[in-house]
C-alpha cells in the first residue's frame, strides 16, 4: 500500500528545494518506516545543495521518530519502537552486507539520498541506520544526535581519546563544535579552548564548557593559543618552550582553520613525547598545505574524524545519558526550530551563520 509521506527535494537546476507529496514503497527486507518528529538541519547539506547533480536528490541524515513498518529481516526493531535515525551503520563490525540507499520516485525523475534522507516527515531507511532508543526520551532536540553531537563529542572521545588534564581547542562553535567542547569537557579535558570569529558564539559556547574564548577576527588564535599552554621546563629540538594544544579540532572545514589547527598544536618536548594531533572533523571544501617542517621537528599528527569514529549502537546510549544528566543540554543547544515548509529559509539562516548552535525540523 505505500506510506504517504511530504518530502523535501532538491531539484536537479535549482538550489531551492520543493515540499512534494509522495508515497513511500513497502519497507525491503532491511528497511524500516519511520514517522519521523524532528530532524537536524546540518551544515554538511549546504555542500550538497551546492554540489552539481544529475538527478534530484533528498537530504538530511539525522532524526527521531518511532518505527511504523519493518521488512522481512529487521529484527533488532518493531513497530512502535522509538529509534534515532543516523547517517553511520549503527555496528558496521557485525554487518553482513552494505545498508540499502534510500532512493524514491517524484515528480521529476528518480531521487537519491546519501544513504539516509531525514527533512521529510515520514522516511524509509537501511536498519543499519535505524538506532532503538529507550521510548521515554525527547522527541525533539535529540534528533541531532545522529550528525551534530555524534560528530563533535564522538572525535573527542573516539577518534581522540582526550585524557583528563589534556588540552583542546575548538575551530568552529555551532552545533558540531559545541558538541566537541561538551565531549571536552566530559573527558576532562583543561583548558577548553573555543575558537570563531563572533564574540557572541564564543560566550555561547562557555556554556558548554569552553574555558576560554578566543575571537580569531581580531587577534592570531595560533598565537594566543601558544601564549595560553606554554609549558615551563619543556624544550623543543631548537631549545625553545613547549607550548600549543593537546589536541586541536577543525569543525569547520574551511582551508583557514585547516591550515590553522596543525600550528595551534602542542610541539614535541625532545627526547621525551611527540607533539600533539590536530583532528579535521569539518567537510572539506578545498586542498590544505600544511608545513612539513612543524610536523617533522614537533612529532604532530593530523588525522580526520568521519562521524565522530562512533558506532551509534555504543554511542547513543551515552550521549543520551549525558542529557539525563545534565552534562549535554540539547535544549541549549538547538537555538531554532521550523517546520518542513520553512526548509528553505532553514538552509538560509544556516548559510548566514544566523544558528548559534543547531536548528531542527519539527513535524
């Protein structure tokens, strides 16, 4: 029979995307029907608008909503299940086979999502990315576990392993970055530096617990971030001080901070440790040059971080955890919310850099 469903579409000529009506197909044998309540409005979906295509496409990757329908092989969820829905396979390690990408039929051709499709109010999604939560959570804010917060807090804690007492700094303060300085902040991390060009967003994230905020509009933040973590004692191969972050974060992608976040690193003490590791967790738009120099003499590291390392399975449960305690406040943290109609002027205010944390869909 079909589940009726309005979908946005991003059309193959247009950067404005349309609400269509459509009937979504019977669940296949590893899908799962999703009355969706809420969903993320992610910067990631910028690159996709912009992104030339050859056929329409459906976007958004992350929700919460409750199981209407389940194929033939889904086991670990039922109708009537709350579930978070996600981009990542929720336990790649004991996957037998690749998810089924979502693809639907509208009015201008075939329409295809990267593995999920979320700004809809009703979706069809792989198990692999439909995540069974405890049914008493909020049915809102926790929509952007699946992207945001798995994202940010899971490179601190996954990719990272930042260790009580190790430093950090944070590139970018919406909704990913916040969510790293919460994990931050979980770990034990001091100081929590954040680092963005608006003094509002800077404060924003103290929040969350940055403990310093630094505005890279007005003064060099590699600079500032040495003269905040100098080490007395500690010596580099050319006999000047240790100093620079344990860790340092790009949430933002850019090549600026891409460039930014190696420098900003802790350089190697000689003979005793290497240096610190930068973590490019933002999409990159662009090539990045980096000085082999500084990562030869100090021992520093770049690596990236896709979906925060996590496995939602193990994930989730802790980050929802986190809420129950107080230590994530989503409630801070998503600073809009509109409806699907309004999608367009979501992805205007986003571009503009007018969300201070994150927005969401509400259905």
């Amino acid at each position: 029979m079909g589940t009726p469903a309005r979908v946005a579409v991003l059309p193959v000529d247009s950067n404005r995307l349309r609400i269509e009506s459509v009937t979504l197909p019977d669940p296949g044998p590893t899908q799962v029907i999703v009355k969706q309540f809420a969903s993320g409005v992610c910067h990631s979906q910028l690159h996709q608008i912009h992104r030339p295509r050859v056929q329409p496409v459906i976007l958004g990757h992350e929700s919460t909503g409750v199981v209407l329908e389940t194929g033939s092989e889904v086991t670990h969820v039922r109708p009537g299940d709350t579930v978070l829905v996600t981009w990542v396979p929720r336990n790649a390690s004991v996957a037998s086979a690749p998810p089924v990408r979502a693809t639907l039929t509208v009015s201008d051709g075939e329409a295809q999502s990267e593995n999920v499709f979320t700004w809809a109010d009703h979706t069809l999604a792989d198990q692999q990315y439909v995540v069974k939560v405890d049914p008493g959570i909020r049915t809102d804010v926790t929509a952007i576990i699946g992207c945001a917060v798995m994202t940010g807090a899971g490179a601190v804690i996954n990719t990272a392993g930042v260790q009580p007492g190790e430093s950090v700094a944070v590139f970018g303060v919406g909704g990913v970055g916040l969510s790293a300085v919460v994990g931050a902040r979980v770990a034990g991390a001091d100081p929590i530096i954040a680092v963005d060009l608006d003094d509002e967003k800077l404060e924003f994230a103290r929040r969350f617990g940055a403990t310093h905020g630094i505005n890279a509009s007005r003064e060099d933040p590699i600079a500032a971030i040495h003269a905040l973590t100098t080490r007395e004692g500690e010596y580099t191969i050319l006999q000047t001080p240790v100093s620079g972050v344990d860790y340092a974060f790009d949430c933002i992608g850019i090549k600026t901070t891409m460039e930014q976040i190696v420098p900003a690193c802790r350089t190697g003490q000689f003979g005793a440790r290497d240096g610190g590791t930068a973590v490019l967790v933002g999409v990159p738009g662009t090539t990045v040059e980096l000085n082999a120099i500084d990562v030869l003499l100090n021992e520093k590291h770049f690596i990236g971080s896709i979906g925060g390392s996590c496995a939602p399975d193990r994930d989730f449960p802790r980050f929802l955890e986190w809420q129950d305690t107080g230590d994530l406040d989503l409630d801070a943290m998503v600073t809009k919310r509109y409806t699907l109609d309004q999608i367009n002027e979501a992805t205007a205010a986003l571009e503009a850099g007018h969300i201070a944390g994150r927005a969401i869909l509400e259905f």
